[in-house]
C-alpha cells in the first residue's frame, strides 16, 4: 500500500516550494546540523506523518526557518522544541513525550517481552512437571498397589 | 456489454462462494463428493473473477469512457503499461484484484491439493469461500467497479502521475499476492479448529503455502521501499508510516510463523501457538489492505471517504477476525501437544525468534493505533513517529539478531551451546575485524553505527559459518567439503542465504544511515559542484515535452573519484491533465552505492540542485532479494513441495524398541 502513501505525500508537491532549501541554510555548519537534527524530529503539520525536514510543503519551509532562527538566537535544542509545541502542540513532535498519557505506548515493548517470557516460563515449568511423572495422588495410588 | 458480462461473473462469484461456505461447513464429513464439488467450485470462481478482471482491463485499455472506474482514472492518451495498472491504482479496482488473488490461491489449493484429506480439503474450501463472499460482497453492494457513466466524456480525468510509473504496475500485485496468500494459512488453521485434528502432516501442508506467501510479501514491501526512494525525489526508503507499518507487521508475524511451522513439522511442538499465528498473520494483512481503506487510520486523503463504507469495512474485519479468534478460544484446548524439548535446543531457539518478533509485532501495532485511541479517549493529539519506531524496533531486533547466527548450530531437543559457540569464533573474529576497519575508514558519525555493523556482520558471517561448519571446511581434503556442501538439503541452503541476506539488509541500513552525504546547492548550467569525491557538472536545462506530460530536463555529467564520467538526467514533470508536478530523480550505482541527484525548484535565476551519496544504500534491497530467493530455493526442496503427498514412500515400518 505504499503507493497509496506516495499519493498522499504526492499532494505536499503542489506547492512550488521542496525540502530545505539553498536559501535556508545556516553558514553555521554545527548549528546547521542541530537544526537538520531537530527538523527530523517535527513533524510537518499538512502531510501525513513526514517530518518538515523531508516536507516540500509552504508550512514546513516556514517551521524549518523558525527552528533555525531559534537557533541563531541562541536556544537550546530543547528550547527550540518547547517553543514550536507551546505554538503548535505536542502533535509535532514525531518522539512522543515521555508521561502519564504516554506512559502505555512506551512500555508496550518491554511489558509484551516480559508477558512472553514469563509465558514461556510457566509453561515450560509445567510441562517440565508433567513430564517428572505422578502427581501426589497418582503416587499414593500406586504405593497403595504395592 | 463486457463490462456488463464482467458485472455479472463477479455476482455469480458471490453467488457460488456463498452456495460453497454452507455446502462446505454443512456437509464436511460427508467424503469425497463434497470435496471435489467444492474443488470444481473454487476454480469456477477463479475463472469467473478472472472474467471480471479482464473485463476492467479492456475497458482501460481501449479508453472505454462510458466506465466511471476507466473516466476517473484514465487517460486516453497514457501509456498501455499505466492503462493497464491504473486497474488497481483505485479503491474499487484494486479490490477486485484483492479478490482475483484470493480466488487464485483457493484454485491453487483444489488443484493442488487433491492428496489432502477430503475433510480439510472441503473446510479450507470452505474458509476460502467465505472469504471470498464476504470480499465479492462487499464490492459488489459498495464500491461496485462496473458503474456506467452516461454520457460518457470524450477524456478521462487520468491516474494520479506518482502513480503512473512501473513501481505500481509490480508494487501492488506482489504484496496483495503476500497479504492474500495468507489466508490459506487462515484457512487451514480454521479447517484444524473445525476438525479438532492437527499433526505434523498439517504444518507440512501449510509451511509451503506460507512460504510462498512470505516470498511475495518481501519482494512486495522491498519493490515498495525503493519505489518510494526513487520516486520521492529525496531518497527516504522507509518512514514508519502507518500505511508502511500496516505491511510490514503481516511480514514479521508471517516470519513468526514460518519458524514456529517448523518446530510443528519437525517436532510436532507449538501446534497451538502455530495455529495462533496463522490467524494473526492473515488478520494483520486484512488490517493491512483495509484498515487504512477504512478512514479510521488517517482520517484524511483516504480512498473510503464514504463513511458507510467504512463502517462495512470494520464490520468485515470484526467477523472474519473475532469468529476465528473466538472458535481458537473454544477449541485451542482441545489440541495435545507433543514432542518436549529442553531450554537450550533448536526448538528453544526458534520460540526465541518468536518471541522477539511477535513481541515486535505488538509493539508496532501499540505504536500505530496509540494515537488514535489516546485521541479517542482523551482528546490528547500525540505522533508517533520514525524516532519512536527506530528505538523499540531497534532494541527488539538486536537481541533477536545477536542470538541468531546460534540457532541452526543448535541440534533438535537437546543442544550443546558451548559447542555452537565455538563453532562461531571464527565468524565473530571476522565480524569484530571487519567492524572496526570500516569504522576505523569511515570515521564514526553516529555512536550505535558500529554496533549496527557488528551485528550485520555477525549475521552474514555466521551464515557463512554455519555452511563451512556443514562442509567441514578446512578439517577435511577439500574436494570432500565441496561436495558436502553440493550434498546439503536445500532447506539447509535456503536458512543459511535467507539470515545472510538479513546481515545484508542491516549492514545496507547501518552504512547509509551513519555515512551518508548530502549537497543542497544552486547552479546554473556549465557550473559544478562536489560531493564526496564526486564531481557534478550541470551541463544543460531543457523544457521537453513528454506523452502526457511537460519536462524540466537537466543533463549532468558525474565524474566520480575513479575518473570515469557517466550522465544523468534529472527532470521535473508536470502533467497536462492534472497539472500535478513529480520530481524525477536522476540515479547511478557505483558498486553497491548510489549517487541521487535531484533538479528542485528555480531559485530567482538559478535552479536548486540536490546531491547524496548514499553509501551502499543497495544492500538493503540486495538483501531482500537475498531472503526471497532463499525462499524459493526451500520451495524446490523435495520434502516441502506443493502439493507432495503426506507419505511420499509407503509407511516406514515402526522401529523396534
């Protein structure tokens, strides 16, 4: 279904204006390289889950020129972020926030491993006992034949 | 009049599937005659769907206007490739190829499986045919294909121009064939739960419909991700896009499934979990052909604007997955396992892949729908987006890769892990060497890049290792190693070039993630710029017209470090029925790399040129057609063809004990 994502990033082309342009970017080469690594991390409000560092569109241009004067004025990386989410909200950051409403999509990974393993324990565990023989009642039954 | 006549064959699908589905779960005790009517069934509706098909595709093809499906997504005077795949470039189209599919591997299955006990064979059937009818059904009574157009325009509206290349004329039949083939999985895990009966003889029948399926689903999603890389225009191959992760999580559980099948084959163990993994894989590729159809996953710019159709979709999705999950919950138990092992053996190692890529499944599947569900309770508007994805998939996958190269040294039931062990020093000492040279070359921009190369090397020469270990390399006369390794089963192959071509794959990710090179610049034509050793000359700008389209050509010469010079050509196209713009990009291959060259936009008198150097960027793909090909290889091994009988020679006599 790829193509169908190709379509629909198709429609950020319309405007005649492409990712980072000649004219955006900062003699700096280090402060260059810290606002590439921010752009990469927000996300362009008009396309479907690209970042405007990738984005042609008009609003990523303008994003990608706030990040860098941000930065010329002398904010931190994180300073820059806070500043475009108190304008825009947190759904521009592609990083989703570490919190209380995050919380769950963070620890799916590690709590799905450990539900896995603890599966495979107990199971194995079980199996190993099913395997050992008699249980307590199977025992006394045939001691009671001897 | 064919349109017509195709409208019909597709009602008489429905017609027949359904008539299948209660005739096949009514009466599948009742032997052989019931079978063979459902056999003769499923290739009639083979035939019928394949009508309707072809009925679409000549109406694209002669630029038959009176069709709405052909008016809003064709074009007179587009090219007869793009007549042809602009078929399935649309909602209604593409699902009749979905359909098309699914008709095609349940013929397979009636052709083929003609040995299987009349009993499965009439419940696969069956679980096909609802299939079938539930899919014919919904095309049919909401989106149907076969709509008139009176009067009908003298042009058609034309195929959106990203999509008028020959990526979607491959991209999306291979991955359908992927996400369809499934369902014989689907169906033969159904079957097992219907007929409470389930042994080795059944993951031996469903291993290679899997992996067939598999195959298709590699190449589907890697013809994808370089589609987007060329097409795009800046060279990004994968975005940890819904649309991607809906793709992607049917080939990890696909890949689950592969190994757990064979546990079940060899050692009649993880029947259940098998059979879990079977109904996932194939829910997962519903998900992914229609979740993201349905509205609910990207809210706009989808195919299914229409509410209702939506709300059908889910209803779909909702019976065919909860009937199956729910007849799991009420059977599952039933089953016996068999065959114990201990912690440490093949068997323990493939749960092990289980684990991690199931555990990978889940997480990505969390990642996707969080947003969406978190909006729906709390009103909270999050993105979860590549960085995300690239921490949770990365710290699963190392693990997952570390430990793999260990799991075909380990024997059956009961292993030696020492011994593996040893056994692959050698492949660790090269991995290790060849990890710090090419840091040591390369220069460490990003602190996990060689972590990354170790683990790719560490896969691809613990491949390696495993084969020589086989041939007895080096400890025997030479002669006698070839021969060996000429002499291995093709399954042994087949593991060995499908977990190379994995180390291929990290190693193609790893080196142009960490050393890629980007050049955004303006020239004028006779100027040059430089990139990595690589001298670009824009030699001229030229305005062409195409065949449907208008051009903005730039002519570039390459020099590259070795002194020889190739052209490229590099153009920006507006299409005349749309008006829409595409970037072209312009790409040459120096061994495993590329240079990709972009013309942008004009810049007052000046035009915007994009450079990168992506330093063996092919590898990513060259391993997925590595795994493809192993694929293959296993799929003509004797033991697991298609179709081979369940005692190929006569029952073996019981040994004495």
């Amino acid at each position: 279904m790829r193509w169908l994502r190709v379509l629909l990033l198709a429609l950020c082309l319309v405007a005649p204006v492409a990712a980072v342009g000649p004219d955006e970017i900062l003699p700096d080469p280090a402060l260059e390289q810290r606002a590439r690594d921010i752009s990469a991390g927000l996300r362009c409000l008009v396309c479907q889950n690209q970042s405007i560092d990738d984005s042609d569109a008009e609003l990523a241009r303008d994003l990608r020129v706030l990040v860098r004067e941000r930065l010329v004025a002398g904010d931190s990386d994180e300073a820059v972020r806070q500043y475009v989410v108190d304008r825009y909200g947190e759904y521009v950051l592609l990083n989703p926030r570490l919190g209380w409403h995050t919380i769950l999509l963070w620890a799916a990974g590690p709590l799905l491993l450990l539900a896995g393993l603890a599966t495979l324990l107990v199971t194995g565990r079980r199996r190993r006992a099913a395997e050992a023989g008699l249980s307590a009642q199977e025992q006394a039954a045939l001691d009671e034949l001897r | 009049m064919s349109i017509e006549l195709g409208h019909f064959a597709l009602i008489l699908t429905f017609a027949i599937a359904t008539i299948s589905t209660i005739g096949g779960y009514g009466f599948w005790r009742s032997g052989p005659r019931i079978a063979l009517v459902l056999s003769q069934g499923a290739i009639l509706q083979f035939i019928l769907v394949a009508v309707a098909f072809a009925a679409l595709v000549q109406a694209f093809v002669t630029s038959d206007f009176s069709l709405l499906l052909a008016a809003n997504n064709s074009h007179s005077l587009k090219p007869l490739i793009y007549k042809i795949s602009g078929v399935w470039g649309n909602h209604e189209g593409s699902m009749v190829l979905w359909i098309l599919i699914l008709v095609a591997f349940g013929a397979m299955v009636a052709a083929f499986g003609r040995r299987l006990p009349d009993d499965l064979l009439t419940l696969v059937l069956a679980t096909q045919s609802l299939l079938t009818a539930a899919f014919a059904g919904f095309t049919i009574f909401t989106s149907n294909p076969f709509a008139r157009l009176v009067p009908a325009p003298l042009e058609g509206n034309d195929l959106n121009p990203v999509l008028q290349d020959i990526g979607l004329a491959i991209h999306p039949p291979l991955l359908y064939a992927g996400y369809v083939g499934f369902s014989i999985c689907f169906s033969f895990a159904v079957a097992a739960l219907v007929s409470g009966r389930i042994d080795q003889a059944w993951a031996r029948w469903v291993r290679p419909w899997t992996m067939l399926s598999w195959i298709f689903l590699t190449l589907g999603i890697a013809m994808g991700s370089y589609w987007a890389y060329y097409e795009l225009g800046w060279g990004g191959w994968w975005f940890w896009d819904p649309v991607e992760n809906a793709s992607f999580m049917p080939w990890l559980a696909g890949t689950a499934l592969l190994h757990s099948a064979l546990v079940m084959e060899k050692r009649n163990a993880l029947k259940i979990w098998t059979i879990f993994l079977s109904i996932i894989t194939f829910s997962l590729s519903l998900l992914g052909t229609f979740l993201v159809r349905s509205g609910i996953l990207t809210s706009v710019h989808t195919f299914a604007s229409d509410p209702t159709r939506g709300l059908v979709i889910l209803t779909l999705l909702a019976l065919v997955i909860g009937g199956a999950f729910a007849l799991f919950a009420f059977r599952a138990a039933s089953l016996r396992q068999g065959g114990l092992f201990a912690p440490v053996s093949r068997e323990g190692a493939l749960i092990l892949n289980n684990l991690f890529l199931a555990t990978a499944v889940g997480a990505i599947l969390v990642g996707t729908l969080y947003p969406l569900l978190l909006d729906a309770l709390t009103g909270t508007t999050i993105s979860v987006g590549a960085p995300f994805f690239d921490l949770t998939f990365g710290a699963l996958m190392a693990p997952l890769l570390l430990v793999l190269p260990f799991g075909p040294l380990l024997a059956w039931k009961r292993a030696d892990i020492v011994g593996a062990a040893q056994r692959l020093i050698g492949a660790a000492a090269v991995a290790l060497f060849a990890t710090i040279l090419i840091s040591a070359l390369g220069g460490v921009s990003i602190s996990l890049a060689p972590i990354g190369l170790l683990l790719g090397f560490w896969v691809a020469f613990g491949a390696v290792a495993e084969l020589v270990d086989r041939s007895k390399l080096g400890r025997i006369p030479l002669r006698e190693s070839g021969r060996r390794l000429a002499g291995l089963p093709r399954t042994a192959w087949s593991t060995a070039i499908a977990h190379f071509g994995i180390g291929v794959t990290v190693l193609g990710i790893v080196s142009t993630t960490a050393w890629e090179t980007e050049l955004v610049t303006t020239l004028n034509p006779g100027e040059s710029a430089q990139l990595s050793g690589y001298t670009v000359v824009f030699d001229r700008f030229a305005q062409v017209p195409g065949p449907n389209y208008l051009a903005d050509e730039g002519h570039f010469t390459v020099t590259d470090p070795g002194g020889g010079t190739r052209s490229m050509l590099a153009d920006r196209r507006t299409y005349v029925a749309s008006g829409m713009p595409t970037t072209e990009a312009a790409i040459e291959t120096y061994g495993f790399s590329q240079l990709y060259l972009q013309l942008g936009e004009p810049l007052d008198d000046t035009h915007v040129v994009r450079i990168w150097h992506k330093p063996y960027i092919t590898l990513i793909w060259l391993g997925t057609v590595l795994m493809a090909l192993a694929g293959l290889l296993s799929l003509t091994d004797r033991r697991l063809r298609v179709g081979v009988p369940r005692r190929a020679t006569g029952t073996q006599p019981e040994p004495a004990r």
